[in-house]
C-alpha cells in the first residue's frame, strides 16, 4: 500500500469509529468531568487523531485554548485541514487558540493545562511514564480524563475456536511493544498508589453489531480495520483454523460482531 494510501486508511478509520466512540462514552463519568472543568478550560490532548473530538470539547467547555500533541505528521496536517471547517460547519463562534504539534507527547512540554484528555491511549504507552508526564502536564486543580481505556478484553461474535489463540496473542503483543493491555487496570491502581483523587471510573465498552438493515455509517470499514490491525500483529497466527479468512466472511455478510472492554477514567493528580 502506498503512503498516502495508508494515511487515507488510517484517517477513514478514525472518522468511521467516531460514532462509536461516543456510543461508548460513560455518562456517569462525562458528567462528573463537566462539573469539574471551569468556566473557560486551557485543554491539552495526546493522541488526538484528526481531531475530532475538539467539537466534543467545546460542547462541554469554553476552550480558552487548545493544544493536540500527535506523533503522526500526516494526521497533525490532516487535522489542521479539517478542524476549522468542522468548527465553522457547526457555526462555533468560539475564540482562542487551537493547534496541533508533531511529537511524543509524553515528552512535549506544555503550558500547564485544566483538562489533561487522552482517549484511546494509555493501552499504547507504560502507564507509570505517561502519569508522570500527566503530573507535569495538569496545573494544579486541574483534571486528566482517560475515556476508552482498553482493559485486555476483545470479544468477536460468532465465537470461533481459534479466538483463544489469535486475541491472546494479539493483547500478548500490546504488552511487548511498550504498551498495556489491561491498561484501565494499571491505570486506576497506579492511581491509587500517587496519592491522586480518582473522580470517576466506569466502563465503556466498544461494541458494534449488525443490525437488520446493516452496519451504521461506515462501521463495517471500522472492522475490516480492526481485522486489519489484529492480522498485522499477530502474523501467521491469525490464519489459525481459518480464523482470518472466517471473520472476513463473516463480516461481508453482515454477521460480525465486536466488543472491546474499556474503562473511562478521571482524576485529579496529586500536588
């Protein structure tokens, strides 16, 4: 696959799993990070993608100023592309500054922010490095907002006997390569040994199912790429029993089903 067709894939796949993302979102938890947030927030993200959950931002806050640290330049430029007419698409008239940076953002340093967000990303990083850079990020009273933790759990539907093999190796490759699979996990017990005031924690679940007239929007892309990224990781593995080849199948004939165990996850780091 070329370049530039692998960023087209990569940023179709992050507009396609948008509505699930907010299926997922845990209420209980969003509304307790509201009432949390002053008036105008200072908000920095890492792992923001195209930027996409700016406009959810700025639903729940004034957003003085807005800071997304990536590490993909060709999503950080798509995203520069895209934000502003998504703002003017909705008619916000809402001022300050919204950037987007290049680079780790663990090791990005930042204005102090209110509201530290990061969604889909401790599961890629070693939880005590990022809560580390999460105390230097957050002023103090400020908050960190963690929603669509993975916790280690995929489930696919129709079960096959081969799941055992392909989704253990596949969470097995998460912790190899730096990050952790049961990572909402780590997270809340980490907390706990900081001193941080855990606010709210509560599940949220990716789930995407077929319905009678088939998948919503472009959620059928969304897991022909998740069958993508498992198969990518796990290698030969995943033509185990034919796992691979049935999932497909099973997915062209709008017959798959997806869960993914997540937690979303607010506090206040310690002073």
């Amino acid at each position: 696959m070329t370049t530039d067709g692998h960023d087209h894939g990569r940023r179709r796949y992050l507009t396609a799993k948008r509505g699930v993302d907010e299926r997922a979102r845990n209420e209980r938890v969003r509304r307790r990070l509201v009432a949390e947030l002053p008036a105008t927030a200072r908000v920095t993200e890492w792992g923001p993608g195209v930027g996409l959950s700016v406009p959810t931002l700025y639903d729940w806050t004034r957003v003085s100023s807005y800071l997304g640290v990536d590490a993909d330049p060709a999503l950080v430029a798509f995203a520069r592309h895209l934000l502003p007419r998504l703002l003017a698409r909705r008619g916000d008239e809402q001022s300050g500054e919204r950037r987007f940076a290049v680079g780790d953002a663990l090791d990005t340093e930042t204005r102090p922010c209110d509201l530290l967000y990061a969604q889909s990303f401790f599961d890629l990083v070693a939880v005590e490095r990022a809560l580390d850079a999460v105390r230097r990020a957050v002023k103090p009273g400020g908050v960190a907002y963690a929603p669509l933790t993975f916790d280690g759990r995929t489930t696919l539907l129709p079960r096959h006997p081969a799941d055992e093999t392909v989704l253990g190796a596949f969470h097995d490759s998460i912790d190899a390569t730096g990050g952790q699979s049961r990572a909402a996990t780590a997270l809340v017990e980490s907390l706990g040994d900081r001193d941080a005031t855990l606010l709210g924690v509560g599940s949220s679940d990716w789930v995407v199912r077929p319905r009678p007239d088939g998948y919503r929007g472009d959620e059928r892309y969304f897991l022909a790429s998740i069958l993508d990224i498992v198969a990518e990781t796990v290698g030969e593995r995943a033509t185990t029993d034919g796992w691979l080849t049935t999932r497909r199948t099973q997915l062209a004939d709008g017959r798959l089903t997806y869960m993914a165990h997540n937690y979303d996850v607010l506090w206040r780091p310690a002073p």
